[in-house]
C-alpha cells in the first residue's frame, strides 16, 4: 500500500512568500547570475529588528540588539541593519572590516570569539566593545593599548560555569568564557588594567535551548554585577548572546508526525523514508530504538523574540522574581546576539534542476546545480522541503501527482546529498525548473560554500519593493536607500 506524503512545509511570512511566488523574476535572475544563487530580503530584517525591539519596550529595558554578523555574510543585510538602532556583532577582523564599511561606528560594535592581536588592535583602535574570553586576552588587550597608546577600550567579561541553584550539575559546557570560580582573579587583572580598559558589564554564551540553564546563567551575571560594584567598579551590562531559534516549519503536525514515523521505519515497522535507511542518530537495537534524533527542532511554538520575552518572564532560581524585573531594579542594559534569529525569513537559495532519474529501486533522484554546503539545511539538521518554481508556465498538479524524492548535489561525492530524507513536492520537476529552499538566510546560505572541484559559490542578489513592485540589486550594489524607493 502506498504511504502518504510525509510534507516538512516552510513557515513563510507574507514578503518571502511574494518573494518567492514571483516566479519570472527568479528565473530571470537565475538565468543571469547562475545557480546556486542566494536571495536576500534586507527589509525584512529591520522588521525583525523591531520584533525584538518590542519585547525590550515590553519589559521597559535598554540595551542593545547585536547581530551575530557569522550568520551571513551579505553585505545589503548589514548595511539595512546599519540603518537601524541596531548593533552587529563581530568575530574576526574582515567582519569588523565589513561592518565599518557598511556604515556602522565603533560604539555599535561589539567583537567576540577567539581574537588575534590584529583583531584586538582594530577593536580598540575604532572603539568598539570587546567581549573577552579569558585573562589571556584582557592581558593581551591591555598591552596592546598601551604599546601602540590606543584609545582606552570598553569591554564585557564573558563568563561561563554556571551551577543550576539546589543541584551538583552544571550547565551545557562552553569552551567560551572564563568559569565563574575564576571571576575574582579575572576581576583582580581588571582592576591592574583600569587606566587602559572600562568593563561594562558581563557576558555568556550558552548552546542550549534550555530555558532552565539560561536562566541560571543570567541571574550569575547579575550577582557577578554586585561583586563588580562592591570592588568599586561600574559596569551596567549582561550580554546573554544568541540562541533564540526560528521557527522554519508551517504545521506543528508534520513535525510530530514525520518524528513518529522516521522512528518506525528506523524499527523497520514501515518502509524507508531515508536515504539508506539514515535515521538521524536514530538506530536500531534488537527491536529497541536507541539514540537520539540529532536534528534541529524544525516546528517551534516558542522562537526568535518569543523566545527571549519567554526568557525575561521567567523566576530567577535564586531569587523568585522575573529575571526582567531584576534588571530593571538595578537598572542594568541587557544586550542580546541574534543570529539566526534576526534573519528569519530573510532569503532563500535557489537551484536549477539538472536532471532527474530514478534509482535501481525506482525511487525519483533530482540531480540540482548546488552543492549540499551552498544550503546546508541538512548540516544544520534543518529538515524542510524546499518549494517548486517551475520553468514554464504549466497547470496545477493534481493531488495524484505528488511525488517523493531524492535531492542531490552536484559533487563527485556519494555523500553530496541535498537532504537524505525523501521530500514531497507537488509534481515531478523537470530540467530548468528552480527549487527554492526557504529561509535559509541563518547559517545555511553561506556558512559552508566553498569552491570544491573548482565550482563557484552562489552569489548573492538583495531583494526589495518599490511600489509594490519587486527590484533587485546585487548584494554588494545593495544600499539601504534604495529600499526607501529613492533613485540611485
């Protein structure tokens, strides 16, 4: 009996859903600048920008929103961001390079990661904020400064280590930051480097989802605040990073309903629904499903600046009121760094299909002119359908037309597979049309391309409307007056 379609439908807001339904701008613009080829929507990330602005009006709290810049490269999202009260947050010297160029100034800045003294040198030289991992650097910081007599530099300490209050268990290891155990040597270098360095406030950075850990983390940096001040120091910041998440899926039903039926073709309780049986870390053990499933929660009820209002609203562990309240009480910034978050909805990557033929088993493999690092979705553990554009103008497909397939790329390289999961799509593609992967803007347009075998990386097009009708430039040609319908 032949199993219905397991649909993994993209979440698409209203201007990536016009965006992606202009069907003969996409092909034109694939037709000139070739496939793979990244699309951008710049105006849309300022809206995302006054989505989390509300949440910070919402709690009556200052601070600043930093984009994580290593979530995209392209230079039209920068500069739209230039053009709003937003910061950006950079973590190597071409990206600071790259935000200066696109308009902002060093007090919007804020530099973080593993640094070189190269970086240090630029940081401090244009004013911008450094968040510091270690001791080592502090040092390595304060002795550049005073070497080549920069300017004095404001930093944040990033800490990490933080004890979940009533258990022995400590939250997700970082190699980021300084434990918490170490705060007051850290402090003690601070107090030595007072005539270079002006700490204003404190840090973390936490790969989790956990509410719970976040949580705890925050309410450490605000004691840690207290310890600053009883030392006579000032600093008015907490910095809690990133890690709010989007939301990429339209039906929280598919969700659940593609999780239960992998595990059951992984206990071989239905037919494969995997390239070779992939399950995702899911396997197989004398009937018993072991593992756990390493992929990213697609449909999410709770994301982006829901997620951090989610957050604020929260008890402290300790201290029983609203993590927002004790902020506010204390009159501390919160500064945040979205990086998938702040380009949700903000661009797509589109593919030319090649070819498609079937396997040795019958199974439809559409051959795509893109790699799996030019939308690496499936490194990400994304797992979502990308949407058809077709060549030609053709009628609807009828429901008896859905097809599954198989996504691959275009490397010498078995593993070079879109997706390893079958996908749905309405009708059987055909050369010429596009797939469209949506909402791939965070991390999976641009974070792995490379130029294996010689191909060249997707360039990139911005996207805008000008009374009602979509323009493009090219990514680089992109400025955000051009968004406001003025003439270049």
């Amino acid at each position: 009996m032949q199993q219905p379609p397991l649909y993994l439908e993209p979440r698409l807001e209203p201007l990536l859903q016009s965006a992606l339904h202009a069907t003969g701008l996409l092909h034109s613009l694939v037709d000139a600048l070739g496939s793979p080829l990244n699309v951008v929507l710049p105006e849309q990330l300022a809206e995302n920008v006054a989505r989390f602005r509300s949440v910070y009006r919402r709690h009556h709290l200052s601070g600043q929103i930093y984009f994580a810049h290593k979530a995209n490269r392209s230079s039209a999202l920068v500069r739209q961001l230039a053009a709003t009260d937003a910061g950006i947050d950079v973590a190597s010297p071409a990206e600071l390079q790259h935000a200066l160029g696109a308009g902002f100034t060093g007090e919007r800045i804020t530099a973080t990661g593993p640094k070189t003294p190269e970086f240090l040198w630029l940081a401090a030289r244009v004013g911008a904020t450094v968040n510091l991992d270690s001791r080592a650097e502090l040092e390595d910081l304060a002795g550049l400064i005073r070497k080549h007599a920069l300017p004095r530099a404001t930093v944040l300490l990033r800490l990490s280590g933080f004890r979940v209050p009533g258990t022995t268990v400590l939250s997700r290891p970082s190699r980021f930051g300084t434990d918490l155990t170490e705060l007051d040597g850290l402090l003690d270098a601070v107090e030595r480097h007072r005539d270079v360095v002006e700490l204003t406030g404190v840090a973390y950075h936490l790969d989790t989802v956990s509410l719970a850990e976040k949580a705890a983390a925050l309410e450490a940096c605000i004691a840690a605040l207290d310890e600053c001040r009883r030392r006579g120091l000032h600093p008015r910041a907490v910095d809690i990073g990133g890690g709010f998440g989007v939301n990429y899926l339209a039906d929280q039903t598919q969700w659940e309903r593609y999780t239960t039926e992998l595990s059951g073709a992984v206990l071989g309780r239905r037919p494969a629904m995997t390239w070779q049986g992939h399950g995702y870390g899911l396997r197989a053990e004398s009937g018993r499903l072991r593992g756990a499933l390493t992929v990213y929660p697609a449909h999410r009820t709770i994301a982006a600046e829901g997620y951090l209002d989610e957050l604020l609203s929260r008890q402290a562990p300790s201290m029983g009121r609203p993590l927002a309240t004790l902020l506010l009480e204390n009159l501390h910034d919160l500064h945040v760094e979205p990086g998938r978050a702040l380009v949700d909805q903000c661009g797509a990557v589109l593919a030319k299909v090649v070819e498609v033929r079937r396997t040795q088993a019958g199974e439809p493999l559409v051959r795509l002119e893109l790699n799996a690092a030019d939308a690496s979705l499936e490194q990400h553990g994304v797992l979502m359908d990308p949407l058809l554009v077709p060549r030609d103008a053709r009628p609807p497909a009828d429901a008896q037309a859905v097809v599954g397939v198989y996504l691959v790329g275009n490397l010498c390289l078995e593993s070079d597979l879109i997706s390893r999961r079958m996908v749905f799509l309405p009708e059987l593609p055909r050369s010429g049309d596009l797939l469209a992967f949506a909402n791939t803007a965070g991390y999976c347009m641009d974070f792995t391309a490379h130029h294996a075998m010689r191909r060249p990386v997707a360039r990139t097009a911005a996207l805008y409307q000008d009374s009602g009708t979509w323009r493009w430039r090219l990514d680089d040609q992109y400025w955000p007056i051009h968004a406001m319908g003025e003439n270049s």
